[in-house]
C-alpha cells in the first residue's frame, strides 16, 4: 500500500472521506450517509478550526484493513490560516480567558458551518499543555464552563501512536518502524504485531530541527553553514545517538528488517530539495534514500541551502516548487536545515536504514495525528 498514490487509492475505492475548507457548503448537500465533523486543534502554531466530512461507515472499526489515511482523507488546499494563541504569550488568568474567548469564537463559527456542537472536538498538542501546565486545569474547566465541550489533551506518545495509525494501516502494523522528526523532538515507535492487537512501543528524545541546530549553535556559536553538518553530527554522536539506541531499543529492536516512514518538517524539507519533481506531481508517497539526504547536505555546503529548480520544470509546475521553495525558506533558516537533514542522515547511518526494504516520506503526513485523533473520538 506505501506505493500507491492518492488517484490509485481512489480507483480502488479506498479514500472516502474529505476535508473541507472553512466556508460555507454550497451546491447539493451531501448525502444522509455523510456526517461534519469539527476540530479545533489547539498547537504551537495556534487555533486551527477544521471541517471535515466523512462517510458515516468509515467511522467504525470494520475497516481493519485500512490506515486512518484511507479512511478519511484530508484535503491538502484550502488549510484556514492558525489564529494566534494568547496563552503562549500570557501564562496567566488573563490568557486564559482570551484564550476561552476565541475557543467559544470558533465553536460559534462551526455551529454556523452546519456541524453539530455535538459533533465538534477540541484537542490540545503536547508541546502546548507542557507550555501551560501552570493554568492548564483552569482552562479545561472554563473551556468547558463556556462552552459544555471537554478539551482533550494528549501526550507525545499519543501523538505518535496516533499519527502510526494515520499512516499505516492494521495489516501492516509489526512490518513498518517509524521516524518523525518535529522542530522539538524527533519521536516514533511501531507495534510488535499485525492487526489490532498489537502493543504499540514508542521512544522520544529532546532534539527536532530547530532544538538540535540551537544546541549546536550554543555549543560553537562561530560555526558557519559549511561547517554545521560536521558539528551536528559531532554532537550527534555524542549526546544524541547513546538517547536512541536505549529509547528505540524496545521499539526497532524487535523488528525484522522493517519498512522505514520518515515524517516531519525536516522530511519535507529535504524532498522538496532532492525529488522537486515528485513533490509537485501531488503524489502521497516518495521514496527517499540516505543517498538522497547526504546530496541535499553536500547542496548545503556548497552554499545552496534550498536546491536548484531544474530548468525543465516550467509554467505552472515552476511556479508551485518556488513556492514550496518559498514555504522551506520560511519555516528553516540554513543552519536549521542543516541540522535537521544531518539529523536523518545520521539516523539512517546508526540503524541501518540503507538496508531496509523501502524508506517513505508520506508528503500528507502534517495535520495527521489531530486527523487520527477526531476519527477515533468520533468512532466511539
């Protein structure tokens, strides 16, 4: 199934749910087997407000064959832009409050888009409840005092068993270990079994992207571009590979000759860079090798930080990859950049990844564990 892309897994009938844009539903309504769903998804990026609709039957647990992904597919268009969380900034009664004050804003505008306020989930990523642990009991009870809905909170081991079963689907749980490198952590896991059975054993450690390029800044603060990738994997190899053999040890360890998911910004940074012409095509599964991630390092080195657009790429394909372009330029500076691709890079060295059968980026693998997280909620 890691092969197919999304105009395969539409012909065989497997895709049968969608996201939709945050506007008003126009022409027929949809058909009485459909339901809306809301989700409002409280992160470090900020609130973002969710509409989706999805067959009624794929809500039930029949389908165990099929990945959350399967089940209910996410539209890649039409994302409404995240309004600022006041709590980040506010650690306090007063940034509760505000918070409260657009939690219920968001609820009120969902309720206008037709979807019942039963029917709508609020949930709370880990990276943000540890932020406000101080105030965090007070805004579930005002949340819920204002609104009569409970906000769920998760943990980073929630996270990534729940973005696991986005992307993978029942039958080939105990065949595929995963690797999702976050701006703050990198974590993942796999399960020791197929079917529904399985135990799910997972491992996190402190270092994503952005932290590992700070660590390494603040351990040589001189350091230029060129050279960051060899400080990286200094620091790598000391503080960060003796984390990963001890944290994945239950996990990978278990594993025989496993397919490799690779999830994150720092993934999706590199394929933009190394398979622009992949990434543009719109296809949900791409390759990727250690060769590949090694090459966007020596681009790195050698001054160009976000690739080349090849000169046959024109029109409007030219347009999209400049823009995708744009969008890694926004989210990673090239030190950054640096030492998330070296960060992979060194994870496929320590455990082999060269070796495994297939290594995959799911380029819809962003907004995936908040996905998982409502079909679950809505299921029970």
């Amino acid at each position: 199934m890691m092969g197919l892309d999304r105009r395969e897994l539409l012909e065989r009938g497997l895709l049968l749910g969608g996201l939709l844009a945050l506007a008003p539903h126009t022409g027929a309504e949809a058909a009485s087997t459909d339901k809306k769903l809301g989700l409002i998804d409280i992160s470090a990026s900020g609130i973002t407000t969710w509409v989706y609709q999805i067959a009624v039957a794929n809500m039930t647990t029949q389908h165990a064959k099929l990945s959350g992904f399967q089940r209910l597919e996410p539209s890649k268009s039409g994302s409404p832009p995240p309004i600022a969380l006041p709590l980040l900034d506010d650690v306090s009664a007063a940034g509760v409050a505000a918070t409260v004050d657009l939690i219920a804003g968001r609820i009120d505008r969902l309720i206008e888009l037709k979807v019942k306020k039963t029917d709508i989930y609020l949930v709370m990523s880990s990276g943000v409840a540890q932020r406000v642990m101080p105030v965090l009991k007070q805004l579930a009870r005002d949340v819920r005092a204002r609104t009569g809905l409970p906000l769920a909170t998760v943990t980073a081991r929630d996270e990534a068993r729940l973005q696991f079963d986005w992307l993978v689907a029942p039958f080939d749980r105990g065949r595929v270990f995963q690797f999702d490198v976050g701006s703050g952590n990198t974590k993942g896991g796999s399960y020791d079994r197929r079917g529904w059975k399985g135990h799910y054993a997972d491992f996190s450690i402190p270092f994503g992207t952005k932290t590992l390029a700070a660590a390494v800044k603040e351990r040589s603060p001189d350091v230029d571009v060129a050279d960051f990738p060899a400080r990286t994997r200094e620091f790598y190899d000391q503080a960060i590979a003796p984390q990963l053999t001890r944290e994945s040890a239950k996990s990978l360890g278990k594993l025989k000759n496993p397919r490799i998911i690779l999830s994150g910004g720092a993934v999706w940074a590199a394929t933009v860079i190394s398979h622009p012409r992949e990434m543009i095509s719109g296809r949900d599964f791409i390759d990727i090798s250690p060769d590949n991630l090694n090459q966007v390092i020596q681009s790195i080195q050698k001054g160009i930080f976000y690739g080349i657009v090849p000169s046959d790429i024109q029109g409007d394909d030219r347009k999209k990859l400049l823009k995708m372009r744009e969008n890694v330029r926004n989210v990673f500076n090239p030190h950054q950049l640096a030492a998330g691709v070296t960060l992979l890079a060194c994870m496929c060295e320590q455990f082999d990844f060269d070796k495994a059968p297939k290594i995959t980026f799911p380029t819809f693998s962003g907004n995936t564990w908040t996905s998982q997280f409502l079909l679950e909620s809505s299921s029970r």
